[in-house]
C-alpha cells in the first residue's frame, strides 16, 4: 500500500503576491483599479474587445518583467510535489505561470492562463506568450481565427471541475492557499474535501472571517507560512 498522502493543494492571487503581482480583493488590487463588468466578463469582451486584449497583454507583459520571478512558497510546492508526485494535485487559480517556473508540472489552471489564446471557432487553447488583438489570428485554422484570452471569465464554467472534483473527494489533505475564498467553485473545495473526510488547512495571510471553514489555520505571508507547513508535512511522512 502507498503511504503517502493524497494533497490536493488549491492557490490563489495571495501566494504570487510576494512575487510583484498585486491580488484582486486586498488594497491596490486589480478590481480596485478595474470594473470587473468592464474586463472579465463575456459581454465586457462583446462591448469592446480591445479594452479586454489591453487588460490582459498588459498582465501577460508584466508576467516577462525579470523581476517577477516564483517566490519560496511556489519553490516548497514544487519541492512537496517531487515527494508526492501524482498523489498531489495544484490547482491554481491563478493565470500566471509562477507555479510552473518553480518546477511544478501538471498545474491545474481552473481560470485559465496566460500563456496561451483561445480560439473563437475551433475554442482550442494555443500556446502564446506575445501580445494579441482582434487582428491576430489563431494558428490552429485554415484561415486563421480570431482569438481571445484563455482566460475564464466571470460567469464562465472553471476549466477541469470534474477532474478536480474527483481528487477532492479521495484527498487525505487539502490545502488552500492565498485565496480569499470569495469565488465559486472553488470557494466550496473546502467542504467538498471535509465532506469527504479530508484534514483541510488554510495558509493565508489574513483569515478570510471569524469562522473559519478549516481544521487547521496558518496565518501568515506565503513565503513563510508555505515552506515551514511544507517542511512539517514532509517530516510528518513516512
Ligand atoms: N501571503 C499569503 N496570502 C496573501 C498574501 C501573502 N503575501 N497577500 C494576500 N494574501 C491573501 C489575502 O489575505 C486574500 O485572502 O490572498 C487572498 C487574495 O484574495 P483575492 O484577491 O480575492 O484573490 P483570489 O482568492 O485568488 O481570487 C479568486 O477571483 O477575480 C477572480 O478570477 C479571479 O482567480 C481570481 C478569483
């Protein structure tokens, strides 16, 4: 019998934050700056494409800043993964590829990413790392497409809820991370992951409410709190 654990690790804008990349809810935030309605939305891109393109190019150019670069809680996740291996899922919410530039593999992006465009007629996903408008066209059709970000915006279906919902419900551990826990699906992990008997642990800078929807609690900034939760969890192994 394998005696590892099963870990299905959620993140969100928090653990990226110590990296350079400002979150969504907290002070200065990217929905202080931006109306959602205005961005992240189908009808947001309908109305005007190019101010939805602008949005994204100018976080996708951001995410090639030589400053930006994985943080050590990015670094312990990929480190808790090479101990692990498929017995741990990351989940992300997050588009950046942080996770994947600290070493992890098989991210799961529910949101999307960054990294690549959707294509309007065939909706495949397309490894992209420049800039795109209304005038690029997808690489995947004969003629081209017209594209748009990969990204899921609010009141889209999250990209691999039956996969994810899946190692919820076989977790021995679930793990949130820097999410505020303000955004469905992903905000109801937590209690599909206990309902199936999981230990669930939070990892946050700040607790999201009094009440806490966890077992265990870490408070703290992600480059702390993550590696010495990940240190514990692996001298805890076997
Ligand atoms: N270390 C740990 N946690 C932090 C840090 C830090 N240095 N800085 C901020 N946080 C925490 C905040 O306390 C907050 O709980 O990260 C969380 C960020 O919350 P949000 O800004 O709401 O980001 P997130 O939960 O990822 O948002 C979910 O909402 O707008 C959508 O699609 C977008 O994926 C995003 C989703």
């Amino acid at each position: 019998m394998n005696r590892l654990p099963k870990v299905v690790v959620l993140t969100g804008a928090g653990i990226s934050a110590e990296s350079g990349l400002a979150t969504f809810r907290d002070n200065n935030g990217l929905w202080e700056e931006h109306r959602i309605e205005d961005v992240a939305t189908p009808q947001a891109f309908s109305a005007d494409p190019e101010r939805v393109y602008r949005f994204y190019n100018a976080r996708r150019a951001q995410l090639q800043d030589p400053a930006i670069t994985p943080n050590t809680a990015h670094l312990a996740l990929a480190r808790l993964q090479s101990t692990l291996g498929d017995r741990m899922m990351l989940i992300t919410q997050n588009v950046d590829d942080l996770h994947e530039r600290a070493g992890s593999c098989g991210v799961v992006h529910m949101h999307g990413t960054l990294q690549s465009y959707r294509c309007l007629r065939s909706h495949k996903s397309v490894a992209y790392t420049s800039a795109f408008d209304s005038r690029t066209r997808c690489s995947c059709c004969n003629p081209g497409s017209p594209v748009r970000p990969d990204i899921v915006w609010f009141g889209e279906m999250p990209m691999h809820i039956e996969r994810i919902i899946e190692a919820l419900s076989q977790a021995d551990i679930f793990i949130a991370i820097g999410t505020s826990g303000q955004v469905y699906p992903a905000a109801g992990f937590v209690d599909i992951a206990r309902d199936h008997s999981a230990h669930t642990v939070e990892l946050n800078l700040a607790s999201a409410s009094t009440e806490t929807l966890f077992e265990e609690t870490w408070q703290g900034p992600a480059t702390s709190v993550v590696p010495a939760y990940v240190d514990k969890l692996l001298k805890a192994i076997p």
